[in-house]
C-alpha cells in the first residue's frame, strides 16, 4: 500500500477545447479519462499502451461513472481560449479492478495544502472549485456489451493505494441499474415537468464512426453527454408547448452532471434517447454582465435501438446564463415564464 498522491496536469485551452462563449464539456470529459489513464499506468509503472491483464491481454479503462460539478457563483464560461489550467487528481484503487478519480482543476495553481483536507467526493462537493469524480474499470477489447472486469498485472506485484471502502460512484453505479433512480440532486422533485405536446421523449442518434467510437471501436464513453444535449436541445426546440429559441437553448451550460455508465455499443447504426426535463426559475437579482435565469434539470437514458439495452443514464443541471445586455432573450424568457402554469 502506498500513500496517495496529488498529480498535476496541465491544459492549455484552444479552441478544440471550447463552444461559443465557454469551455466545453466533452473534450474536459475526454481529458478527465486521459489524465485517470495516465496516472493509472503511472502506479502500475508501464506505458498505458503496456498496461496487461494476469493473462497478458492488453487492458484499456472504461468509464464507470463520472460526476462533474462547478460551485455555486462559477460557471464554464470563466475559462476561454488562451486560459491554462491546473488540474491535481487524485487516484484510488479497490480490488484491484477499480480505480477513483478525485479531481479539481482551476486557472490558478492549486496548492498541496489544499489538497490535505481532501478525502473524498464529499471534500470537492464542498470547496470552491471546479472538481469532478470519475471511476474506471479495467477491460480488455472485447464484444459491444459491459466486458468482465479484469486485474492488471502490475497492480499485484507493486504498492498500489488501496482504498478501504467502494467508491461511491461504483456502488451508487448498482444502485442506478437496479431502481433507475439517480440521488443527490435535491431540487429534481421540487422542479417544474415542462409542458409539453402529445409526442414522446424519445429521440433517436445516429452513431457517427468519425466521431462517436473511440479507438477499441466502441462508443466513446466521454461523446454521450454531447449526444445527449443533443436530444435535450431537441425536446426545447421541438416538444414543448412553448418552444424555446435556439439562441437561447445555447445559452444553458452544465453546472452539475452524474452519469453512469452500463453497456456499449459497436456496430450500432443508431441510439435511442429518452429525456425528461424540469425547470426551477431563478430567484429576482440586480441586472449584471451576465444573469442566471433559471435552471433545468435533464434526466437522460441513452439505449442501444437494435435491442433496447440501457447503455448510459444521467441527470445533470444546467443553468440558463445569458448576457445581461441581450434585450431580445431576456424578453424571450420573460415571455416564455409568463406561460408556465402557476406563474402567468
């Protein structure tokens, strides 16, 4: 067993790195699992590309859960292009097969002091930066579905730091397949159901192999919360009694997401998309350069279409920031509020 170790890693933001107005959250997703990778094969002591299971099959890591949060008062649209970031990660192992990620990243060094007093998910929730959670299982490349999860070779023959308890995103990760039910956002039961017209919530992904598989050539883990907001966009557009103008859907930004992650897809032509959506309208608040309206919250169920096998499913709040000078979605949202039952 081996003490834990705060790494640090760098990002220099570009403009692979962004979307009109601020960061973007799928390449920060995709580096999240490069920096994990890199800093599993740095305990194992190898190459990730050398990285064995006990039967010598080479292994890669596969997405179990990720949770990425920014504090309240912060949002992604600090961070713009020629922005460096700081990211120290933390890494954790139990079993062998299972590997947490504890991460907080910001523009400014982050000092081993602060480091300290992080245990945990619960220490990031509560402190004043950007953080996210992210556990990993080993796999080796195998069929479209959840592959057995196997032991690295290296993890047996050198100190690893083990963790004494699961990591919470791996049995919260149980919890979700077996009831479908995701915790730990409290205003989901408070918030207004959007009203919406007589068509479902369904949606349908056509998977692109350019961009939407990854190099084991199976769907990129990191690409579902950008196929998701896609059919999140798609019900605002399309399916509410009142839809809400594509400017202003662009102005929604993620301030929390937890998603879980239970099969894959290879050959799949296309996926299915269920969303559920909710609302909680912001409370009244002096005009500013940029003004938090509201935020919804999005339930999203992603499933493979040829035999209806739940790959993914997350819930994630996003707030509606639009410039505080924009006269015509500023009226638009008054307009659109006005309409909402109870409120009119």
């Amino acid at each position: 067993m081996t003490e834990a170790i705060w790494r640090e890693f760098r990002l220099h933001v570009g403009m692979p790195h962004l979307q009109p107005g601020r960061l973007a959250e799928e390449p920060i997703i995709k580096q999240l699992g490069a920096f994990q990778w890199q800093a599993v094969a740095a305990l194992a002591g190898q190459a990730e590309n050398a990285v064995v299971s006990e039967a010598g099959e080479r292994l890669h890591i596969s997405m179990i859960s990720v949770e990425l949060g920014m504090p309240a008062g912060r949002a992604w649209d600090e961070f713009d292009e020629g922005a460096d970031l700081c990211f120290r990660q933390c890494t954790g192992v139990y079993g062998h097969k299972l590997v947490e990620g504890l991460f907080l990243f910001d523009q400014e060094p982050i000092p081993d002091e602060e480091l300290r007093a992080i245990a945990g998910r619960d220490d990031l929730v509560s402190g004043r930066r950007p953080w996210a959670f992210v556990t990993h299982g080993f796999i080796t490349r195998t069929g479209s579905t959840w592959a057995k999860l196997e032991t690295p070779r290296a993890f047996l023959e050198r100190p690893v730091p083990e963790l004494a308890a699961m990591p919470a995103g791996i049995s919260e990760h149980q919890a979700v397949e077996r009831t479908g039910s995701i915790e730990g956002f409290t205003d989901w039961a408070e918030a207004a159901a959007l009203p919406r017209d007589a068509q479902t919530g369904d949606f349908e992904h056509g998977v692109a192999p350019e961009t939407d598989l990854n190099a084991a050539g199976v769907v990129y883990c990191a690409r579902l919360p950008a196929i998701m907001a896609g059919a999140e966009r798609q019900l605002l557009r399309e399916r509410l009694l009142l839809p809400l103008s594509e400017p202003l859907v662009a102005c929604l930004g993620p301030q929390h997401r937890r998603i879980y992650y239970f099969a894959n897809a290879s050959r799949e032509t296309s996926l299915r998309l269920r969303v559920e959506a909710r609302f909680c309208p912001a409370a009244a608040a002096a005009p500013a350069q940029v003004r938090t309206l509201g935020r919804f919250l999005f339930r999203t169920d992603v499933l493979r279409a040829s035999d209806g096998v739940l790959m993914a499913s997350s819930l994630v709040e996003k707030a509606l920031r639009v410039p505080g000078q924009s006269k015509p979605l500023l009226t638009e949202w008054a307009r659109w509020l006005a309409h909402m039952p109870g409120r009119g």
